[in-house]
C-alpha cells in the first residue's frame, strides 16, 4: 500500500536517481529483470532489479518489446558507473543506480522492505479505522481531530466552505494562517511545508476542508488516515444520529473482513466466532418501501449473532456462520413487503476466513442471477451454469471434463499450486490485480503461472470457449474430489 519513492531511496541510498518525479508515488512491487512478463501499473510503480550488463543490453536495443515493458517500470541495481548514468539519463528510463547493497542481495532486500510495508499499513489502516470510530461516538469533531493528531504524529485543521476556522487541535492553532492560505490558494509562502487538505462533502456539496500536516515520513500513511478522519466528520457534521458512526464502525470491519489475513482473524477471534468458514451474504430489495439494512441487523440480533454486515444502499452484503445463514434464508423466504415485494438473496460457498472476498464476490453473482433464476433466495453452486453443465452429466461425462485438466494434474510438485491459481484466477474474471490480492502474490509471479498453465493445457483463457472449458473442468474436478 505505502512504500514510497522517497522511503525506498532514504533506505538505500543510490548514487543516482534518473526519471523519478513525485517521490511520495508508491510501489507496488518487485521483480527481476528476466521475469518481468507484463507492463507495470500506471498508478504503482514495478521495480525491476538488474546488473549493469543487463541495462547495457537493453540500451543497445531501445525498439525491443523488453524495452516497451520496462518503459513503466523503474530500473534498480547495485552498481553504477559515469557511463551507464549517461546512457539511462539520454534513453529516458527511470533508474536507481549504485543501490548501497551487494547485488546479489538487492532483490531480497527490496522485497523484504516492501512486504513489511504493507503489512504494517494494512495492520495501521485498520487500527486507525478502529480508534477513530469510536472516538467519533464520545468525542464528536474535536475528539476526532485529537485523535487524528496523534496518529499521524501532527496538527489538524478543521475549516468551513469559506475558509473559517470550525477548530484546531495540537500545533494546529499555530498555523491556522497556513491552512487557510493552501484553502484559498493565497500567494503567499507557508511556513509548515507538506499541507494535505482534504475536502469534507455532505448532501453533494462541500461542507468543510480538513487541513494536516505530519511530522511522520510516510505521507501516504497521514493521507490515508486523515481521509478514513475526513469521512467520519462528514458524517458528524451531516446527522446527528449516532447510528451514522455504528454504520461506519461496521464497514471498517466488513472492509478488514474482505481483505482477510491476520487481521481479520484477531477481529473474528474478538467477536469469539470460532468457526473456520464463514460464507457471505447479499441482501437487496426492489421496493423502497423496505429498510434492507435495518431489516438484516434486528435478524441477526435475532439470531444471536454479531453485525458482521453492511450497508450501500443498493445492497446489504456481509458474512455469518451456516447455521444463521439458514436462518436468514429461512425469514427472507417468509418476508413480504408492501404490495408483496420480496427481498433477494444471494449467498457464497462456505470459504476459510482468509478467503472471504472470494465468497463475497460468489454471493453477488448469485444475487445478480436472482432475477433470471426467478427465484428469491439462491446460493452460488445453484447457478444454472452449473446445474445445467454439471448436474445433469454423468459421473463418467463429469470424469471426461476434469480430464482437461489431466496435465495441470501431473505437473509434479507445482500441481496444486497451478490448480489453486488458475481457478482463483477465473473465478476473479481474469483480473490480474484482483486474483494476485486473493493469493497474495505479485503479478508478475500470477502472469507466470499462468502462462505456465496455458502451455500445459494447451488453451488460451483470452478464448471465451477455452475458458468456458476450463472453469467447468475445475468445477467437476472439485465435485469429483
């Protein structure tokens, strides 16, 4: 989530530095110079690690397809000399040369750096989201301002759509001149560098701007707690209903849920869930005359069981155990609204607790496939797809369909690892960033996998047909097993 340019570099310490902008730009991963196999994001950036031998190759070939890919990426090496400086400053690539770190240890080094940070801004987020939710429900604005204050070791500024100071905290009161100068843009020259403003909107319209500056080194990190902050006051400044706070407090678990990993056990171990699965739900309704959200919380209270859920508006989607989901199956089945509107359901496969988002995704589709089905209640594995394509072939068609499957199968100590990755990756639609979250790996590793996959089986999934082929050999082969 927040290594940044600038981090990387304080840590390292390159001789030289070429193509490199905005240094609070983040990155988002590493790779090494012979495995990188798709083109880097335009929003993080990719490190490329490579000897000066390597860079010296490329140059010597700027029209090669390894040039085109690297054009978004950000080249990192050990050794530097006045020669290759000259030849990456006239060819245009970014570069860090002269990494204080033998090159033999250069990628590790970076990676280890990179995962660390991100596991400790996923573990921050959550926590702040915590803490300033229910600082929200006692301390109102100021308390809120407090608090944020302290996590990002600065001062905060709260002013109105005018520019007129609502209140301060911290150090804040000292630069009130400042954050209302970077507000209204006023040609002057502010004395505390670094001002973050974040625009505060209630009903479409901006209500208020919060104004912050950390003394911290990750920018990123302030920005992401100071906007988690600016949400909560809008709505504080929006209502007056402290259920507004209970809603945000409720999305911030359901979002550490979805993201899964350790976090989202210790949170489940709090709550004392000690189920290993949980399956996902997702509630809507075509009527309005049916308050969806407040419906699900008083069946869950019902039940027993904590309000793992949340609302948009359009949909109410969140997790529970099996034995409530037959509950909630059971009263949407039973409920009528006015003119007898019915409420729809759909509900995901029962998934580890780190594999959540997949079986929310699942439960969506099932939802979506409500109205075709017609049917109001509809789990993921009933989906005529399915039905049609698996429960109506023989044991021995079903063997037939998995078969497709027969050199993944073989493929020795890497099978599973291909199988898991491949139906992760169709079950994600195909999307890169998406599936390589759910597995936790870069997507240059997914993208090799992949394409390691598609030379076994000898399909292509950018074919409709072959993909088709595949997800309905992965599925027989999970029924067969």
């Amino acid at each position: 989530m927040a290594l940044t340019l600038r981090q990387l570099i304080t840590r390292f310490s390159p001789e030289s530095i070429h193509g490199l902008h905005d240094l609070d730009e983040t990155v988002a991963e590493v790779v090494r110079f012979d495995e990188l196999i798709v083109k880097g994001s335009e929003v993080h950036h990719t490190l490329v690690t490579c000897s000066a031998e390597q860079i010296e190759t490329l140059l010597e070939t700027p029209d090669s397809e390894q040039c085109d890919l690297l054009r978004r990426c950000i080249l990192a090496s050990s050794e530097h000399s006045p020669e290759l400086e000259t030849a990456v400053a006239e060819t245009g690539f970014a570069a860090m040369l002269g990494a204080k770190v033998p090159p033999s240890d250069l990628f590790t080094s970076l990676e280890t750096v990179l995962t660390n940070y991100l596991a400790a801004d996923d573990r921050m987020l959550t926590t702040a989201a915590r803490v300033l939710t229910k600082v929200a429900s006692v301390g109102g604005v100021e308390g809120v301002l407090n608090q944020l204050s302290s996590l990002i070791d600065g001062w905060a500024v709260l002013l109105d759509a005018h520019g007129q100071v609502l209140t301060s905290v911290a150090a804040g009161r000292l630069h009130i001149d400042d954050a209302i100068s970077v507000v209204l843009n006023r040609p002057v020259k502010v004395r505390y560098p670094g001002l973050q403003v974040h625009v505060i909107e209630s009903s479409g319209r901006t209500s208020a701007r919060l104004v912050i500056a950390s003394r911290g080194s990750s920018s990123y990190r302030a920005r992401s707690i100071a906007a988690l902050a600016a949400n909560i006051i809008a709505l504080m400044l929006r209502t007056t209903d402290p259920s507004e706070t209970e809603r945000l407090g409720r999305k911030a678990i359901v979002d550490t849920l979805v993201r899964g990993g350790a976090d989202a056990s210790e949170l489940l171990s709090d709550w004392t869930i000690t189920d290993s699965h949980l399956a996902a739900f997702v509630f809507s309704s075509k009527t309005k005359y049916t308050d969806v959200e407040n419906m699900v919380a008083r069946w869950l209270t019902q039940s027993g069981f904590p309000h793992l859920f949340y609302g948009t508006g359009s949909e109410v989607f969140g997790f529970a155990t099996e034995a409530v989901l037959a509950s909630l199956e059971e009263k949407t089945r039973e409920f009528r609204a006015y003119r007898d509107e019915r409420l729809h359901l759909g509900i995901g496969s029962l998934l580890p607790q780190a594999e959540l988002e997949a079986s929310l995704q699942q439960a969506r589709q099932a939802l979506s496939a409500t109205s075709t089905e017609d049917q109001h209640v509809l789990h993921f594995h009933e989906l005529s797809s399915m039905r049609h394509a698996l429960t109506h072939f023989t044991a021995s068609q079903q063997t037939l369909l998995a078969s497709v499957l027969d050199p993944l199968i073989h493929a020795g100590p890497q099978a599973e690892t291909l199988l898991e990755t491949l139906t992760v990756f169709v079950q994600y639609h195909g999307s890169w960033s998406d599936a390589s979250r759910q597995l936790g790996i870069h997507r240059q590793t997914l993208a090799k996998r992949i394409d390691l996959a598609e030379q076994l089986l000898g399909l292509s999934l950018q074919s409709a047909d072959d993909r088709a082929t595949i997800w309905l050999a992965l599925r027989s082969l999970q029924q067969a097993r």
